[in-house]
C-alpha cells in the first residue's frame, strides 16, 4: 500500500460505530454498541490526532506505508478484534523499526485502541458479574 488515504481509514471508524449498533439491536445487548462503538470513536479521534493534515497522497521519501499498520487499526476499529489489532500492530512496529517505512504512527493507534478495548471489555465484565450478582 503506497499510501494512506485518511477518509477511508475515519470511514471504516465510522463503519465500526454502526456495525457496533447492529450487534447491539441483533443482540438486545447495549453493551456491543457501547465497547465496540466506543473504541471506533477512539480510533477515529487518534486517527485525527495521529495522522497530520495536508500528508501527502505519495510518501516523500518514495517508502511505503507498512500494510500490517494499517490491517491493525482497521481491526482495532471493529468490535471484537482487538486481539488481532494488538498482535498486528507489535508486528507492525517491529518490522518498521528493523526494516523502514511509514506506519508507525498508525500502528500505534491500533495498540492504543486494542488495548483500551481490552481493558473496556475487562471493566465491563466485571461491572456485569458484579451486577448480576448483587441484583
């Protein structure tokens, strides 16, 4: 992939916000809508922040964007993969570090929003058993 094309990447955040609410409508659990739609705004607003405005369409530098950066931050924006966006984005970053390229930023968007999913996911199923268990 020579280059990174901003809009589709905040599309696909976007995308994940609805795919998050169907899961959560299909479901009748409002919980999918709240991890899952949650963490896409976040990948979106990192995305935002990460990502500088006026990049150019072609690297300067003629190198290319790594291609595991940006399958991690897609995944990182999809509910229910943040495993596969932590795993790629520590590849990601290790294969820029030893051999170059664009991505980095990127990459760390994904471990950022892989491991907050996580650590919602977490939070989240602890607030259920308690509840449950209280209620």
């Amino acid at each position: 992939m020579a280059s990174v094309n901003t809009t589709t990447l905040a599309s696909i955040c976007l995308a994940g916000v609805g795919l998050s609410a169907v899961v959560a409508t299909l479901t009748g659990n409002p919980m999918f809508a709240l991890v899952g739609g949650g963490t896409s705004v976040i990948a979106l607003l990192l995305i935002a922040a990460l990502v500088p405005s006026g990049q150019p369409t072609k690297p300067i530098d003629g190198s290319k964007t790594n291609t595991l950066a940006v399958i991690a931050l897609v995944a990182a924006c999809m509910t229910g993969l943040a495993a596969a966006a932590i795993i790629f984005g520590h590849v990601a970053r290790d294969q820029i570090s030893r051999e170059g390229g664009r991505g980095d930023k990127l990459a760390l968007a994904a471990l950022i929003v892989g491991y907050s999913e996580v650590a919602l996911s977490a939070f989240t199923a602890m607030w259920l058993v308690t509840f449950l268990r209280f209620h």
